[in-house]
C-alpha cells in the first residue's frame, strides 16, 4: 500500500481537474486533511483521491423494500464497473418504499426519499451517481432527486421477479391478488387456496412482475434515456443484469467525463417518449403523476392534457397484465424493451439523446422481436389506438381524472348512474360486504378524501371492491370515482386523480348520494347532474374533514405543501432544481 501523500502540484493537478469532488479532496491545507483523512479509514490508498471520478451508488436497498433487496448485491457488480473505468464508487442508503407494507401509503414517503437523495448528492463529494431503484415509487423519487441535483446519472432498476407459479398456471403480482381476494369474496375459491397462492406470486428477488408501476416506471425511464438500452425488463436474477450493472459502472464514469446530465437527456421529447412508451406498454396510471412530478423538477412543459393528446394514435403492444394475458418474463424474451422499441419505431422521438451519449434509434437499430404474441406488431394490436390513458374534465373534475381504457368494460365507457358516495374509504369498507347495501349494478360508487392531502399521500384504493352481493351475482365491473389512485396492476372501470380532491375543496366534496353522475370517455366528460346554485349551496355547507395524523412531522408538512395530482403530488417548494452547487462550507 502507498502511503505517500500528494505534493503540492499533485493536489493543484487535483484541483484543477474540473471534477466537483476536486474541490473536497484537491482541498490545501485543514481543509483537505479533513476530508481525505476520515475517508481514508475505509482502506482507501491515497491516489484514490487524486483527480478520480467519485461516484455515489444511491441504494434504495433495505430489508422493509423487498422487491429492492437484491440491490446490495447489484451495487457490488456496479462498484466493479467503476473501478474498472478509473473512478471510485461510494454506496450510501436513503430512505426507501416498500409498496406492500408502507402506511398509509408508500406515495407518502416518495417525495421523503426525493428529497432524501438530493440533499445526500449535494452535500457530498460526488461527481455522479448511479440510481438502484426498483419498488414502484423509488424509481420515480430516485429520478426526481437526482435531476434537482443535475449531476451526470444513470438508473439501474432491479428488474422484475420470475412469473408466479400457481397449480400449473402462471400468476400475476398485484392483478392475481386482487382476483384472488375477490374470488373468495364472491365463495368461488376457499381460504386455503389463497394461503398457498400467497407463497406461490413472490417467488424469486425482483420487482412486480406484470406491467405494473415498477415494470411500467423502469420501462418508461429507459425510453426516456436513463437507463441503459434493452436492460429495463430483464428478470432480477437474470445474470445479464448484473453484467448490466457493471456496464452501469462504467458507463457512468464516462457520461462524468462528458458532463452529460439529465438536464441535456430529460427534455421534452423524452417525456414525450415516456407518455407515449408507457400507453403502448398500457402501463399504470401512477406514471402520469410520477411523470408530472419529475417534468416540473427539470423545468419541462408537460400537462395532464398531454397523456390523452399525445397517446391517441398509440395502440397497446404489450400483451401484459393488467391489460393482457403475459408476464415480464415473456416480454423479456421475446425482446423486451429493445424489441418493444424498435417495434414502436416513428412513434418514438428517435433522435432523442440517451445515457450512452447516443440516441434512442440508434440505441436500439436492429432489435429483434421473437414473440409476436406478446410484442405485438403495430398491425395487430393487443388493444386498438386510443385505448391508453383518457383525461376526462367537467364540473365533477374542473382540473381533471383520468381512467385506464385498456384496463376498463368497453360498455361502461359512456354510463350514466346514480352515485353511492361514501365520505371514507373506512365508511365504504364497512358497507362492501353488507348484504342489505342499496346497491344495483348500473350505481356508480363514490369514495372520496382519498386524495393527496386527504388521506394523506393518495393510496392505491381507486380499484374499490366491489359490493358482496353483486360480485355474488356474478357482477365483474362497476364504475368507480374516487380522488385515489390505483395500483398499476388493477383493472376495472375506475376514474382516478379527480383534481381537486375533495380535502381541497373540489366539486367531489359536494356530490349526494342519489345524485346523477354521466360518464362519457369517448367525449373525455365526467359531470354530476346538479344545478351550479345547488353545488354552490353545498359548498357553503362543507367543512374540510381533519386528517388524521396531520398534526406534526413530515405529514403535516405534507399535508401543507403537497400540490394535486394534475401537478404530480410532488412538494410545491421541490419544483424546481437547485443544482449541485454547495452555497457556503463550514471548513
Ligand atoms: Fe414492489 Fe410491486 S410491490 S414492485
Ligand atoms: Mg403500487
């Protein structure tokens, strides 16, 4: 080992390499004793500090996220890469989401773990980062700190977990969860066919594996440029994910050479990219607001609008549940997102620049597709265009809903009902299973303050059961409004993100059960038929309800800055980025 220290033109060389780490490490005096000596007790020789790229792996690892506790082994793949290119890796652990158990919902903790991220990128050494995401909101959180930062990054998501084996059938995390559950609800399966269906889903490491919001955001985020080309649907233990891993490595040693960040790659055309990748894949509806989200921490126009505008000539190509009929693994090898985007073509922005320092077409030229079953071809669709995401307005939703058409009964697209509203999703629970409910099938069930400020966070509960007694009747759809979202692996007729919420005051709060609700997505309309003076009466009456647990800590600062969904429930003073710069040091 060398213990010799640097002379003075060394630190100088150092200094003047124009790394940011430079200024911590090529410091004179105090100042860089200070902050080459304490790293040193990590067994780091000297001229590890001498004008090498410093790259931090951001790890969303932790035994509470399990769908991301492969990432400490994937770090290591990565930290070879790095080393092998000339730059030194450091893994630090943020705070994380585990969407499975986290209360009351992980989208709470989202922004928690944005901010998380950027204020640990900032305040250390770093020159780049390489993101370890996976679980449905750390992808999106690992993505929006970082590009508040805008240090060179690149996102490694852990890939999704082998199909679920069932009695010889293949099934689906998250969609086979809630057909199962509602199965026994209706007395078709008993309680011992859904203990073993429960140690048959989750069978390997990995993140859900139908075209949920983890599938959905690790796709979306790899049309988008941040990852690196034909990696983003590999299984997790897939040995061809760790190789990718190390790429990663050293990938990201070069784009710090380059200065490349995601100011120069998250631009217009590749949200563009991401709207329109995610309705081909009929991915979840969380995208849009994670996607809102991240637009406005770069700066770049995007609007609720855009999600319907931009995706009408898109057909559905992936046959994945929730929409379709196949898993990730499928789709892994009949190309996965390589041959997914050669098959999408001109839809793609092409010229869009991507972490490679290349471009999205040339990223992917001559990717092959081997099973047109499940990436199907522009001629043969899964779902014909205009089957993605539908923005609906009107004076039920002033700002706007969205609804899942591929995911949703063609016959209940244009409905109008009576609307049973319930004041909590508690209220609503307690009624579901009561058989004396006053509940026909052609009712539209209303659930509300169960949006971003309401509830808090906006849980995943849109996609409410339905009443016993008419799944006992053998009832599969209702429609379903709700200021909620839903998970990206459900299904049914289900209007979400109705903006503004009704804790905010949004016309939801004023709706009566008995009053008419109209329904109609071909003309993109959703309106309770009550006169505009009887809602203003209704208003004068309302009261905001108190959130419970609202009083102190980070959900009461939640509460007080969380903006709605059409703006991505991100924090109002997050917007925005604040760059790397450190404005002052205390040595
Ligand atoms: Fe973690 Fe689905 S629960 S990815
Ligand atoms: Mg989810």
């Amino acid at each position: 080992m060398s213990a010799r220290n640097l002379g003075r033109e060394e630190r100088e060389a150092v200094a003047g390499s124009g790394l940011r780490s430079a200024r911590w490490f090529g410091a004179e005096g105090k100042t860089g004793f200070m902050h080459r000596s304490w790293m040193r007790s990590e067994g780091l020789p000297d001229d590890t500090f001498r004008g090498r790229p410093v790259i931090g792996i951001a790890n969303s690892w932790s035994e509470l996220t399990s769908c991301n506790i492969h990432l400490r082994a994937l770090a290591e793949h990565v930290k070879r890469g790095i080393w092998q290119a000339g730059g030194v890796p450091f893994e630090f652990p943020t705070t994380s989401a585990g969407e499975p158990i986290v209360r009351p919902t992980a989208m709470l903790l989202r922004n928690l773990m944005a901010m998380d991220l950027e204020e640990t990128l900032r305040a250390n050494p770093l020159d780049g980062v390489v993101l370890l995401a996976g679980c449905d909101k750390t992808t999106p959180a690992y993505l929006m700190g970082a590009a508040s930062v805008d240090l060179p990054a690149l996102l490694i998501t852990g890939g999704p977990m082998l199909n679920g084996k069932y009695r010889g059938g293949d099934i689906g995390s998250g969609t086979s969860v809630w057909r199962f559950t509602e199965a026994y609800r209706a007395g078709q399966i008993d309680a011992s066919a859904v203990t073993e269906a429960e140690g048959c889903m989750a069978r390997s490491q990995g993140h859900c594996m139908t075209m949920g919001t983890a599938s959905t955001m690790a796709c979306v985020s790899e049309f988008m440029g941040m990852q690196l080309p034909g990696t983003a649907a590999l299984p997790a233990n897939d040995s061809r994910r760790a190789t990718a891993a190390h790429l990663a490595g050293r990938r990201i040693v070069e784009m710090v050479a380059e200065d490349l960040r995601p100011s120069k790659i998250l631009t217009r055309k590749a949200f563009e990219n991401g709207v329109r990748a995610n309705a081909a894949l009929g991915g979840s509806t969380n995208a849009v607001i994670h996607l809102l989200a991240l637009a406005r921490r770069v700066g770049v126009e995007l609007t609720l609008d855009d999600f319907d505008r931009l995706v009408r000539d898109v057909p559905v190509l992936a046959d994945l549940m929730p929409s379709g009929r196949f898993l990730m693994e499928e789709f892994a090898y009949a190309g996965g997102t390589a041959g997914f985007a050669e098959t999408l073509g001109d839809l793609l922005h092409r010229d869009a620049l991507t972490i490679t320092g290349t471009t999205l077409g040339e990223n992917y030229a001559g990717a092959e597709v081997f099973d047109r079953e499940v990436i199907r071809p522009l001629d043969n669709p899964v779902k014909p265009v205009g089957s993605g995401i539908a923005v609906l307005t009107g004076n039920l939703a002033p700002r706007g809903a969205v609804i899942k058409q591929s995911a949703a009964t063609p016959a209940l697209m244009v409905h109008r009902g009576r609307a049973l509203v319930w004041d909590s999703l508690d209220e609503y629970l307690a009624d579901a299973d009561d058989h004396d409910l006053d509940v026909v099938p052609e009712d539209i069930l209303v659930v509300r303050n169960v949006g971003p400020k309401g509830y808090p966070g906006m849980p995943e509960v849109g996609n409410l059961p339905l009443p016993r007694k008419l799944l006992e009747a053998g009832v599969t759809d209702m429609v379903r409004i709700s200021d909620a979202r839903m998970s990206g692996t459900s299904y049914g007729t289900v209007v979400l993100h109705v903006v503004p919420e009704a804790a905010d005051g949004g016309p939801l709060a004023l709706v009566r059960t008995g009053d008419l609700i109209s329904l109609d997505v071909p003309n993109r309309s959703l309106d309770v038929e009550v006169p505009a003076g009887e809602l203003e009466s209704r208003r004068r009456e309302w009261r905001p309800r108190e959130v419970p647990g609202g009083e102190r800590g980070w959900t009461k600062l939640y509460i007080d800055h969380v903006t709605q969904a059409d703006e991505g429930l991100d924090l109002d003073f997050l917007q925005g980025r604040s760059g790397a710069a450190v404005p002052r040091q205390a040595f």
